[in-house]
C-alpha cells in the first residue's frame, strides 16, 4: 500500500467517526508523537492521541473532506516512510462550513504488515513570524 492510500485510509476514518480506524492509523507506542494544528503544540504518546480524537469524535467538528492541494510527495526506505504535502479541510460547525489549507506530513513506521503514524505534523504558516514580511526576494 502506498503512503498515500494509507493516509487517505486514515482520513476516511476520521471522517466517518471511525475511533478503531484512527487508533489503528498510529504506531501503538508512547513514543508516537504529533504535532496539532489546533490550540495546543504537540500531543506525546498513543493514549494521549487516541483520547484526543476520542474528544475530536465527540465535539461539535464534523470533517466533510481532506484534500491534496499540493503533492502528495511521499518516500520509502525499507521499514520507515513519509509523506508530506498541503491540505485543503473541509470542517462544518453548527451548520457553518469552512476550509482551512494546511501543511501537512506524516513520517510511518511498518507495524505488523501495515503503515502506522510514528510522527505527525500539521500546520499552517504564520502571517509574519519576525515583523519583516517575507524575505524571500523576488
């Protein structure tokens, strides 16, 4: 399976409130580690993440969709692989629907013939981090 087809796997689950797809989404080890998009930093560990989407499962946000923009780019050596490109996501809540682009990788580790999440990071650029715009020049 690609990294890809894991991935939308994975996202299929969240999107259908499927707690025991998620959790098998994720290396089942206290050393996996995500990085939110939401309004703490980092969650460290499996029990912790499965309770957050225990919570996410259980809150008012409803996914509609998750989509490619750009990539995805991915890469396989042996037993450890990423995937790394930028989302549109679909939310509804209370009825309002909205997208939010973002970028996003996941670093997957072999676990008993299946891709699992070792590592996940979602994101979206800050306007302007240091007060001076961009300093890419054109």
């Amino acid at each position: 399976m690609t990294l890809a087809a894991r991935t939308r796997k994975f996202w299929d689950a969240v999107q259908a409130n499927d707690l025991q797809g998620i959790e098998d989404a994720y290396y089942p080890t206290e050393d996996t580690y995500v990085v939110l998009e939401g309004p703490r930093y980092t969650t460290h560990g499996v029990s912790k993440i499965i309770k957050g989407w225990k919570d996410f499962c259980n809150s008012p946000i409803t996914l509609k969709s998750i989509d490619w923009i750009e990539g995805p780019f991915e890469e396989i050596d042996s037993a450890m692989g990423w995937i790394s490109g930028v989302t549109d996501i679909a939310i509804t809540i209370n009825e309002k629907t909205f997208i939010n682009r973002f970028r996003c990788s996941f670093v997957y580790t072999k676990y008993k013939d299946d891709w699992r999440i070792k590592h996940e990071h979602v994101s979206a650029p800050m306007k302007d981090p240091y007060g001076i715009g961009d300093w890419l020049k054109t």
